[in-house]
C-alpha cells in the first residue's frame, strides 16, 4: 500500500513527539510492505514565525491532496499575545473546519501497566475504556457572531453557541456507529436543562437513536457527567457531546488513565482525515527529550486503522505500547517508583524494539 501523509510537527514537543511516530510508522512500512510518503508542511508557531500567518494555504492544499495528516501540538507562550487571527491554535481550528473534521474520537483507554500512574484509586480505574466522540467543527467554537466590542462604556467579548440539527444528527450518527461496533451503550452529555442547543441537540439524538434499537442511549448533563467520570467512569463506553464540552471532558477521561501524554485522537468526517495527539505543545517540557511520545504514536495507530484500513499494523503499533509499559518503561509523566524512567528517544526506541 501507498499513502502519503502530510505531516505537520506544529510547536513545542509537537516536533519531537511527531519525529517519534515517523519512527515508528517507518519500521511499520518496512515490515509490512507499505511505502509512506510524509510531505512536511507547517502550522501554528512554527508558520507564524516564516509566513506571518498561522496556517499557510499551502499546508491546506497539501492536506487535501494527501491521505491523512498527522498533527505534533501547536502553540507556545511566544504567540499568546498575538490578536485573535494571529494565534497559533488558530491554524487547528482551521484545518479542522476547512477538512471538514466535524467529529473527534478521543480513546481514553487505560493500560493495565499504568492503574497507578493514575490519580484515581485502583478499584475506580482499572478496566476503564472509554471513547469521546467530540463534534469538533460547530458550538462556542465556530458561531458567529463573536468578537469583542463596547457596550454601555465597557468592553464585552462575546461567543455563540449554535447547532443546527443537520450539523447534530451527523455526529450522533458517527457515535452510535462507533457504539454499535462497542458494547452498545452511548452517552449523549448536554447542558438541557438551561441552553436552548442542548435541547436541540437532545431533540436530534433522539431522532437518530430510532434507528440504532440495539444501542442503549442515556443522556446526561455535563456538570454530573464531569462528577461521574472520576466517581465511577466504568459505567461509560461511548460519550457523545458537542465542541467545548467534548474539551472539557476529553482532558478529564485523559488524566483518568494517568497521563494525558498518552491519549491519541482521530479526527474524521471530511475526505482527509487529521491525527493528533490530545495534548499540547507543553512549553515547559519542550526541547528536553522528556515528552511522552506514546500519544502521537498511538495516533499513528489510530491512522493506520482508521484510514488506511490497516487493523493488523495498528495492532502491532497498540501491543508494542503495551510490551514496553508492562516492561517498566516510563516518561516522567507516567513514571511511578521502581519504573525505569526514560526521555522521549528512548522510549521511541523501546516501541520499535518491541514491535
Ligand atoms: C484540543 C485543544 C484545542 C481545542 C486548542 C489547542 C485549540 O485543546 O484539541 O483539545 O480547544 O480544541
Ligand atoms: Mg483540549
């Protein structure tokens, strides 16, 4: 097989991370006969810094044109003063929309190896598998209008949150798909009780639900979904909920599993699809070879199954992630005692060792 793979490494571990995911994609082509052709392009930061602008036309045309496209992090403390239109995340909402990537599946899968990376008890931990799937390209996000202006002698900034009950029923769709395929159970999370889209989105979700009978649909609020999540998060399978609350509780099911560094997203709905880990650039770190890669890596995977139809090569990519944790390999994000700790080369190293 051939595909080419626009990759974009953004800012901050983002370069790192990504040059660790080619590693492994690179042993993956070899042993499996594929070629990969990775078309480097930029983003955020790192296109701020060469085009004056966040998200260059030309890392837009190469996305289209290519198979997937894999994303590092974008952002960095450099840029956060910049206006609006200048700030790096502006290139990910970008490619987002201009894709057409209106949902997002973030995994929060907790590896056996890890249940004490955790903050969480054992016993409320371990076992837990669940999948947030995120409308990603509408809500506070994307509605008009926004902006700052004065009202009545003083600033104001404003947001919309809008759906409409197209942009509703396409991402309930994808999740009772995902849930059908699962143990059949999907969450849908709102805020029904006081905003106006969450009735709507309740409205459409239980529109779709008719003709998916085999799945068990529940809906929850999001402020007892985000209690429920740390009180008991093995009672969710598939959660489905609208952009920024899909933020929200994607971080919070990440740090369920001990480390954010180790969540992968998938980015869908559009011809291209874009893969990303779930965090961020993570300044602080960047640089220092200290960066957790398994997330990006584990993205790859997602890739690999997702758009290319390759379920063995993900699978692979999944069980050496698997081998190496169980073997006592740790990043600092995920280091606990009598583990043997390890920088971001390292650990890449330890996955293509044992795939
Ligand atoms: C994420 C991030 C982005 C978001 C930011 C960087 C724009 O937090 O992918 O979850 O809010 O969607
Ligand atoms: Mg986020």
């Amino acid at each position: 097989m051939k595909k080419t793979i626009t990759v974009i490494p953004g800012d901050g571990i983002g370069t790192e991370v990504v040059a660790g995911a080619l590693q492994i994609l690179d042993v993956i082509a070899k042993r499996f006969d594929h070629t990969f052709e990775y078309k480097n392009a930029l983003a955020g930061g790192a296109a701020l810094d060469t085009t004056g602008i966040p998200l260059p036309e030309e890392t837009l045309k190469l996305a289209k044109l290519s198979d997937a496209v894999l994303l590092g992090a974008v952002g960095g403390p450099k840029w956060d003063s910049n206006p609006q239109h200048l700030k790096p995340e502006r290139a990910l909402l970008g490619l987002r929309k201009e894709l057409g990537l209106y949902a997002n599946i973030r995994p929060a899968k907790i590896y056996s190896a890890l249940v004490d990376a955790s903050a969480l008890k054992k016993e409320v931990v371990e076992g837990v598998d669940i999948i947030v799937v995120r409308e990603l390209t509408g809500g506070l996000y994307f509605g008009k209008p926004s902006g700052f202006e004065q009202r009545n002698g003083e600033e104001v900034g404003f947001n919309t949150m809008i759906y409409s009950e197209s942009e509703v029923r396409r991402i309930a769709e994808s999740a009772f798909e995902i849930a059908r395929k699962r143990s059949k159970k999907l969450c849908s999370v709102d805020k029904a009780n006081v905003l106006e889209t969450s009735q709507l989105w309740r409205k459409v979700v239980l529109e779709v639900a008719k003709k998916y009978p085999d799945v068990e649909l529940s809906h929850m609020y999001v402020d007892n979904c985000s209690m429920q999540l740390i009180r008991n998060p093995k009672q969710f399978d598939v959660i489905v909920t609208e952009n920024l609350f899909g933020d929200i509780l994607s971080d919070e099911a990440a740090m369920l599993t001990g480390s954010i560094g180790m969540l992968a997203s998938a980015s869908l709905g559009g011809t291209v699809a874009m893969y990303e880990p779930v965090h961020g650039s993570a300044p602080d770190i960047a640089g220092q070879n200290k960066a957790n890669p398994i997330a990006t890596i584990a993205s790859v995977a997602m890739m690999l199954k997702y758009s290319f139809n390759l379920s063995l090569e993900a699978d692979a990519i999944e069980n050496s992630i698997q081998r190496v944790l169980s073997k006592g390999f740790r990043t600092g994000d995920i280091y606990t005692e009598g583990m043997t700790l390890l920088g971001t080369k390292e650990m890449t190293k330890k996955i293509v060792e044992n795939l």
